[in-house]
C-alpha cells in the first residue's frame, strides 16, 4: 500500500487512469477507471455512510479480463502479480501456499 500516497492535487481526474495487470511479467488487464462500474466518488460517498477509521482502505476491483474469462489464468504459488494505476504507481505481490494444517 505505499510507500507514499498521492493526494487528489496530483490526480485531476481520478476517472480517466489507465489500469493494467501484469502476471509474471504477461499483460493481463489494461483499462480504464472510466469503464469502472461505480465511479470513485459515488464509492467513497457510499462506503461513508459507514464507520470509515483512519488508515482504512477502500480497494475498488480490477478492470474485465481476468482469469473468469481465462481458467488457465489462474494464480499459483509463485507468481508475481503487479497492479499499476497511472500516476499513483505499481503494487507488487508474490502468491504465497497455503500453509498446511499441522
């Protein structure tokens, strides 16, 4: 989640940023946030009618294209997953196994 945030100053419209997924370095999602089905501000004015506290997140999805469409897309331990949103940054994470019960 870090290491900075980027405040709505760096961002003028946070309904048109390109979005893309790539799995072990393949391309796998590429859109929008305009194709996004609920707008930022229509989530964040929802999800305030909640107990929002500070440091809570609110994670939005991911655009279409994902291993629904593609079973053999599936995540296996191992895989690196990195989440880009222009402007804001890259996210990365490895998919870990599942620990085994003793």
């Amino acid at each position: 989640m870090g290491p900075w945030l980027v405040t709505k100053v760096d961002i003028h419209d946070p309904m048109n940023l390109r979005i893309r997924t790539r799995v072990n370095g393949e391309l796998r999602q590429d859109g929008n946030t305009s194709e996004m089905i609920h707008s930022i501000p229509k989530l964040v004015s929802y999800l305030s009618q909640m107990t929002l506290m500070p440091g809570d997140v609110i994670s939005t999805g991911s655009p279409g294209g994902g291993a629904l469409a593609r079973p053999e897309w599936f995540l296996n331990a191992g895989d690196v997953i990195e989440s880009e949103i222009e402007k804001i940054g890259t996210l990365v994470n490895a998919v870990v196994d599942e620990p085994k019960p003793a």
